[in-house]
C-alpha cells in the first residue's frame, strides 16, 4: 500500500517547486516543463505525478499536447502551517524589542539620575 502524498511532500524537492512556478501563471505543456530541467524525461514525468497526486496540478489532454495546470489552492496548508510559526516567532521579537527597549530606558534614566549628583 503506497502512502498517501501530502502538499509539503511535494514542496520538499527543488525541482517540483521549480515546477510550481512555471505552471503557477498559466498550464505549460509537459514538453516544455521537461526542456528546462537536465534531468531525464522519466524524472520530470515522476515529479509531475507526485505533484499531481499531492493536488497541486493537473494534467489534461489538449489534442496531441498534455498541458500542466496549477491547483494552488493546496499550498494554503503550507501557508497556515507557515503562519502559525511566523505568529510564535513574531511575538517573541516583539517582547524582545520591547525589553531592549525598557532596559535602554531605565538605563538613560540612571545616567540622568547620575548626573544631578
């Protein structure tokens, strides 16, 4: 039993990502993502079905040509995986910064304090 691809799956690899953007503007022929990679034509085939299988695009028949079109919509997972960390992250600079900054005031004030004796 194979196991079930996810979207982080498919962003983990280089080139798949590489895929994504050239497919994310508008559905680019099979064909045409294959000649911008120097990997083999097998490799390319395998990417697309990881991607394809993760939800991030599909392929149709358009006559003789098999267009790759993006469903971005996954990658959501990805930003509120993201984004839930960036909040964390986020708050602690923010306590930080306030922190620098409470202890460069009570520093100015004790040099003023200083200075009046």
């Amino acid at each position: 039993m194979e196991a079930r691809r996810d979207v982080f799956q498919a962003i983990a690899d280089p080139t798949r990502r590489a895929i994504i953007g050239m497919i994310a503007k508008e559905p680019v022929n099979v064909n045409t993502i294959a000649e911008q990679f120097e990997v083999s034509r097998q490799a390319v085939s395998l990417h697309l079905k990881i991607l394809s299988e993760c939800g991030l695009l599909n392929i149709k028949q358009s006559g003789r040509e098999r267009l790759c079109e993006a469903k971005l919509e996954k990658l959501n997972e990805v930003h509120e995986w993201v984004e839930q960390y960036h909040k964390l992250w986020k708050g602690r600079l923010n306590a930080l910064k306030q922190f620098v900054e409470q202890e460069e005031i009570q520093a100015k004030h004790m040099n003023s304090d200083k200075k009046e004796y």
